[in-house]
C-alpha cells in the first residue's frame, strides 16, 4: 500500500476540534437548556452532571440538571447531584445558593421568583428500604419518611455558607440574591400568622433526623408574652450569628435588604404586612 502523505493532516484536522476545544460552563448549560427543550431529559442530566465537575461549573448549570432530573422524576438522583456539587465547589456562591433552593420546602417560590421552575425542587418524602432513605415516589414498600424539616434546614445551611462568601467583598447584587434566598428558605413551611413560631432558634449546626417535624407544627394562637404578661417584641439583630431567636433573624435578613436597596419598598411592606396581621383586631 503506498503511503498517504496527506493522511495524518486530514484526521489532524477533523480531531482537532474535538481535541482543542472543552466546552464552557456556558455553552454545557445552553446545550442542557436545549435538550431538555427538547424533551430528552436524560441526556440533559447526563451532560449536566458531567459539566458540574469541572471548574467552571455554575449555580445555573447546576439548577438545569437538577430541572432536567425533575422531569424524570429522579429525586434521589438529582439530591445527590447537589451535594457532589456543593462538595466540588464549596467556594461558589452561586452554586450554594442554587443548591439551597433545589432543598428549599417553599411551596410558593415559583410566585416570588419568576424564574423558578418547580421541577428544581426536590421531593421532601421517600422511604427506608433495609437502612437506607430513597427520595421520591420511586420505590416501592418501606417505611414512609417526611424530610420537609431536615430541608429546610439544609437549605438554610447552603444559603448561610453562600452569605459568608459574599457579606464582605460580593457585589451589591451577589448580596441581595444570597439573602433573597435566604429569606426564602428560611420562611419555608413557617406560618407568620402568629409570631410564636419566631420565639425559636431554629438549629442549623446539624440535620434533623427523618420524620423530624418539629418546629413545622401549627403554632399557637395570639401574641407571646413575658413571664409577667408583658409583649415580647423581636427587633433585628446586629448579625445573623449574634440573633437569640428566629425573630431576629428574619428581621436582620429584611434590614440587610433594605440596607442594599432602600428605594425598595417590597421588604418595608412585608414588614408592615406581617405586623398588621399580629396585631390587627379582625370584627365578624
């Protein structure tokens, strides 16, 4: 067989894209978009989960996966593409929060943030099959589990880790969506109709257990008092870390947020909102 020359430079040159060119965080997360556009769903994950390992990896990214695996109703598969993630790049804070979110019970998120589809929140059941808890609807037999609690609280765990990272050099706006979220998660399964609820400090230094539910409870009716009748009432604390109670915490979140947007009205609202509905005598 005589030799081909021009051989070697023809398959250099077809290889060479392939070779040469990593896909971007950006152009893995526009092909995920697009195929799950499409409707293939698996292959969107898969692309996804792959792209998530490299540097580059983004909270977006990682929310496009974790939609992708919803449509597939792959519940346990999409909670542990969250936490390989959040483990892979502990640093990003756009990814913490975006991992926060998916863990997120806020029935009503997809209302406060347009951009949020549902599919991105995890299902907050599953069973226990011989020791080990499979989220979702996917296995048969076991015992039922409710982890509504156990998200909430890693949700807040991610979004706080994602505030270390920006309270002191992030943007003005890195800061504002990591205490959006925050607020978010915090609220979630928490009613403010009574402020009895805010008397706790909800611990986050580690996960309840399956099943746990407490602090979700309906919470008692009316105003809290003092031991000597006297109103208790929650003012913001300095900091999140130095807050004695839930009430402190939410109303340093709402101040942090007017402090970095005061022509913002939303928070100021909210606040006057949730007061008139503590305080407001309602006549039937």
């Amino acid at each position: 067989m005589k030799n081909l020359p021009w051989l070697p430079a023809l398959l250099l040159a077809v290889l060479l894209p392939t070779l040469s060119h990593a896909q971007t965080a950006a152009e893995s997360l526009a092909q995920v978009k697009k195929l799950s556009e499409q409707g293939n769903h698996r292959e969107a994950a898969d692309l996804g989960k792959a792209a998530l390992a490299k540097p580059d990896a983004t909270g977006e990214l990682l929310e496009a996966t974790v939609i992708a695996l919803g449509k597939l109703d792959e519940d346990r598969e999409a909670a542990d593409v969250v936490e390989l993630a959040v483990k892979a790049h502990p640093l990003k804070w756009d990814v913490l929060v975006s991992a926060g979110k998916a863990f997120s019970p806020n029935e009503v998120m997809y209302l406060v943030d347009r951009s949020f589809d549902p599919a991105m929140q995890l299902e907050h059941s599953g069973r226990v099959l011989d020791g080990r808890f499979y989220r979702g609807n996917s296995a048969n037999g076991g015992e039922y589990k409710s982890v509504k609690l156990r998200d909430r609280v890693r949700s807040i765990q991610l979004h706080v880790a994602a505030w270390d990272l920006v309270k002191l050099e992030g943007t003005k706006i890195q800061k504002v969506v990591v205490l959006c979220a925050l607020h978010n998660s915090f609220l979630a399964g928490q009613d403010l109709s009574s402020p009895t609820a805010l008397l706790a400090l909800t611990d986050i230094s580690k996960l309840p257990d399956y099943d746990d539910q407490s602090g979700l409870d309906e919470p008692s009716k009316g105003y809290p008092v003092d031991e000597n009748g006297d109103p208790i009432f929650f003012k913001a604390a300095s900091t999140w870390e130095t807050a004695k109670n839930d009430g402190e915490r939410l109303l340093w979140i709402n101040h942090a947020l007017s402090e970095l947007n005061p022509s913002d009205t939303d928070e100021i609202m909210s606040r006057a909102e949730m007061a008139a509905g503590w305080f407001s005598l309602i006549v039937t």
